[in-house]
C-alpha cells in the first residue's frame, strides 16, 4: 500500500484530506518533526486559511528549510491550496512574510468589483503543456488570492506545467506540475469523483494526465464557475432522542396532526450520500437544536459528520448552536471552540446565524468598526473566511409609509395584517423566534467587515411553501455586499432555481423539501439548469 505523509498542523480540516486519501487506497502518516520530511516518500502539505499563518507554522516547526530542500531535490509532494501558493515568492494577503521562492512570482487578490471573492466553486481546469491541452474537468475552488496568467517565464525555463483555470475576467495558475511535485490551487479532496481519481492517479500511477482526457473533453471551457446547487438537510434530535433529518413551515418543524410529533423525513447519513451521488455540489445540515446542550455532550451531530464525510467528498458545511455557550460550572465553551470540534470531525465550512446578529449589532454600537472579539474574526482568522457562512434568517416587517425608519423599505402587495403599506427584511435570532433591530442590508454589510466568506439567505416567509426564492431580497443583498450569496427558502421545483440564477446574480441555490419528499432530484435541477444554458457541475461515474 502507498504510504504519503501529511503535514497536518497547518490546515483547518484536516479530516476531509484524511478521508479521501483512504478511500483511494493510501496509507496517511503524520509529519511532525524535520526528520519526517527527510524519510517520507511521498509528502502533502494541505491548506487552508492564511498564507501568513501556513509559512509561520512550517518555520515554528522547523519545517521551512527541509521541505523546500525535499521539493527541489524533485521528491513526491503535493500541495493543496495555500499549500501551493507558498511555494511562491510571496502573497499580499500577508506580505510581511516570504513564502519557500521556489517559483517566482506573487499571489494577488481577485477583483471584487464585479464579482464575488472569494472564488468559491467549481470552475474548468485546463492542460497546457507543449503536447496537450485539454480540460481536465471541473474542480472545486475556494481562495481569493491567485497567481495571476500568463505564466512567469522564468518557470517555464526551469521546466515547469501550469495548470489554469478563470474566474470571470481573470486567468489564474491553477496548479503547478514538474515532474513528481504537483502543486494544485483546487481542492482534489473536494471535487467529488473526479477528484478522488485525480489524487489515485498522482498518489498510485505517478501519472497527472492520464485522467481519462477524452471522457472530460465535452466539458466547455467556461470563464464562469459553474451555478452550484446544494442539498440542505435540517437535523434535529425527535422525541426519541434520534437524529433525523426534518423540515420546517415558516420554521415549524412539527406535525399539524393530532400528536405533534417532530417531522421525520429521514436518516441524515442515507440521504446525504444519496445527494452527492445524485450530483450535489455542496451539503449543509442545520443542527436546529444544538442549543440545548453543551457543545461536548452533541455527540450525535459530530458523529454524523464523522460518518458523512467519510464518502461524501463534496464541501460540507455545518450551522447551528455555534455560539459562547454557559457551562454548568460556570466557565464559557466559546464559539471558537465549538467551530473546532465541528472541523475535526469533517466540517469544511460552519455557518454562524444568531451570533452573527449580536456580532453585528456590536459592530455597528462600536461605529462599524470589528473589534476582534466576534465568532466570525476568531474563526476567519484561523480558518479563513472561506470557512465561515453567516445564515440570515429574515422575515418581512410591516410598517406604515407615514412611519419614518432607517431601513429599506419596499412597498406591500398586499398591504400588511394591518394595512401597512411597507415592509421591511427584518433579522432574526434564536430560528426566528426572537426579531432584532437590524435590516438584512445592515447584516450584511456587517459580517462581511467582520470576515465572513459567504452568506445564505433564508426567508422565514417562504420557507416551506414552495412557490420560489424571494428574488427581491436575493438581489438585494447581492448588491450590498461583495461576498457569495446563496440563496434559501422557497424552492418546490428546478424553475425556481433557474430563475435565481438567471433573474439574479446569486453564487449558488439551495434546496430541501422538494428533495427530501422525493418530487425532485438533484439531477433534475441540474438538467434544468443545462437546458437554460446555465453552467452546471458534470458528475463523473464512480
């Protein structure tokens, strides 16, 4: 059996890595000393988060020096991520710290003035070496930093292949390849089928394009991601005790029947696998009770991480109880500390609801100004921003036109239960059980500052009925912000997410029910979507 060795104190989830390598068939081994770095015969260097804080660890663990020695040697090594941008001279994400300057050149910001940063999804990766260029299929890309194309020429004359890839307007390295060291700026551990032959073929052949070239070349080439569709699971425990997934009506989950019994529409671990496999670009669970118990003793959602994430390998994302939780003894589990636990056991994103409310009515009291003590900056900080989601639970408020008010507003059809003729989004915490002073706008805009990397937009008006994403609160939110937005609430058939995407400028869609009840698939979305001309995630057979 292959035997790789990973450096495993430099990247955020370290388990999503863990587990595919294992299902290709190698053995993982950790590196912890220089020494580990001289006798391994193949190494990854994974990444996560912060070009800083990646060169940072590797020099306090004395790591620098040995292994830019081992990758000029041309020794096996693969680096995911920021694992291959530090193999650059620098990124001005933190341009107060080298990286190994083992190819020339510096990582710069996407721009975001017309589109979403960071770049999150999948996007077409493209050959060119001098005796193919062919697409390589569509891979799963999170960062906003890049190496910007055409290719440093000093590379090109010390032998290395790039990789490349766009995002909109910009031409970007995708990953670097010389010989048995391959560098990718995608994530293979992430990128579904595809990506678990990509690291079998790397890891086991010592091959990079022999990736069944021909059955990707239908693949388009396209300067757009494509339009993610996600499956979203809410879980809860019911009356037995058991996790199950269920679904809400305007966020009641229980049963207008005479016993009131929580809804159970299925077995959380079943029916994430079944939605990978029908196609799913991304996974959500919604623990809608994590806060009732101390983050130590919700066993059950970690285990269900632990056990999803060993064969579903498309980004998983986790939301629910991640807040400073009181103790019995008095002490505080910190939000911080909950996010951890839930990226151990295979999280690849959390998503922040209520505690990015009080975050943001704290950014605003203290004069839009973060002050580094919100959930949201610990865990960027550590993470990365791609790493956090804010989910934002609005409701429509209504309110008199005569009544002045700082929110935007838009006008009622039909008027409100006491013929108000505005309304406005209002933010809500506790699953929408408690309002909040804060419009969506102001939200927004708030946990953006603060470092979030994407937001999904919920609607407790439309959740459960079925009749579409609010369109008008979507395009509002993605105009005052320049972060990802996904969209939620509503979807009971493929239009309604052709229509997201095609009236709106959302980064994904997100659906429930009409999956859970069985009126549609994944698939049928996605073939939806492809026949309005919307770029979509082809899934590769097993």
């Amino acid at each position: 059996m292959t035997r790789v060795h990973v450096i495993g104190n430099i990247a955020g989830n370290i388990r999503s890595l863990v587990n595919a390598l294992e299902a290709v068939g190698v053995e993982v081994a950790w590196i912890t000393t220089p020494e580990d770095i001289s006798s391994a015969k193949i190494v990854i260097l994974p990444g996560v988060g912060n070009f800083g804080h990646c060169v940072r660890e590797l020099a306090t663990s004395g790591l620098l020096t040995p292994l830019r020695k081992y990758i000029e040697k041309g020794n096996p090594f693969l680096g995911i991520c920021v694992g291959m941008q530090v193999l650059f001279d620098g990124s001005e994400e933190d341009a107060s710290i080298a990286g190994l300057g083992i190819l020339s050149g510096s990582l710069k910001r996407f721009d975001d003035r017309s589109k979403s940063v960071p770049h999150i999804g999948w996007s077409t990766v493209m050959s060119n070496s001098s005796d193919v260029s062919a697409s390589l299929g569509q891979f799963y890309f999170v960062h906003s930093f890049k190496l910007s194309l055409p290719w440093n020429k000093s590379n090109d004359t010390n032998g290395w292949e790039v990789l490349k890839a766009s995002y909109y307007e910009e031409d970007f390295v995708a990953g670097v390849h010389r010989g048995a060291v391959l560098a990718t700026q995608y994530h293979p551990e992430k990128s579904g089928v595809l990506g678990l032959k990509f690291l079998r073929e790397f890891l086991i052949n010592a091959t990079l394009l022999s990736l069944s070239l021909a059955e990707q070349r239908t693949i388009t080439t396209m300067k757009k991601p494509t339009c993610r569709v996600i499956a979203c699971l809410d879980v809860r425990e019911d009356d037995n005790g058991t996790l199950v997934v269920t679904k809400g009506d305007s966020y009641d989950v229980r049963s207008h029947t005479s016993d009131g019994n929580v809804r159970n529409v299925g077995d959380p671990v079943r029916m994430a696998q079944a939605y990978y496999e029908s196609g799913a670009d991304e996974i959500v669970f919604l623990n809608i009770t994590s806060f009732r118990r101390p983050p130590a003793e919700n066993s059950p959602t970690l285990e269900l991480l632990e056990k999803v994430s060993r064969s579903v390998f498309v980004p998983l994302t986790i939301g629910g109880g991640i807040v400073d939780f009181p103790l019995p003894d008095g002490s505080i589990e910190s939000a911080f500390n909950v996010a951890r636990r839930y990226f151990s056991a295979g999280a690849d994103k959390v998503s922040i609801g209520s505690d990015a409310v009080y975050a943001a009515e704290k950014y605003w009291r203290n004069g839009a100004k973060p002050d580094g003590t919100s959930s949201i900056e610990a865990i960027a900080k550590a993470y990365g921003n791609q790493a956090v989601v804010v989910s934002i639970d609005p409701r429509k408020q209504y309110v008199k036109a005569s009544v002045a008010t700082e929110h935007t507003t838009f006008p009622a059809s039909p008027y409100g239960p006491e013929g108000e003729e505005c309304y406005w989004y209002q933010c809500t915490t506790k699953g929408g059980r408690e309002g909040s002073d804060l419009d969506v706008v102001q939200l927004a805009r708030a946990v953006q500052h603060l470092g979030a990397g994407e937001i999904l937009v919920n609607s407790i008006d439309n959740d459960g009925k079925n009749m579409g994403f609010d369109l008008q609160l979507l395009s509002l939110i993605k105009r005052s912000v320049q972060i990802p937005v996904i969209a939620s609430s509503g979807a009971g058939k493929p239009q309604h997410f052709v229509d997201a995407f095609e009236q709106t400028t959302v980064d994904a869609a997100l659906g429930a029910g009409m999956f859970h009840r069985g009126d549609f698939t994944v698939q049928d979305v996605k073939s939806s979507m492809h026949n309005a001309g919307l770029p979509v995630r082809q899934t590769v057979a097993l």
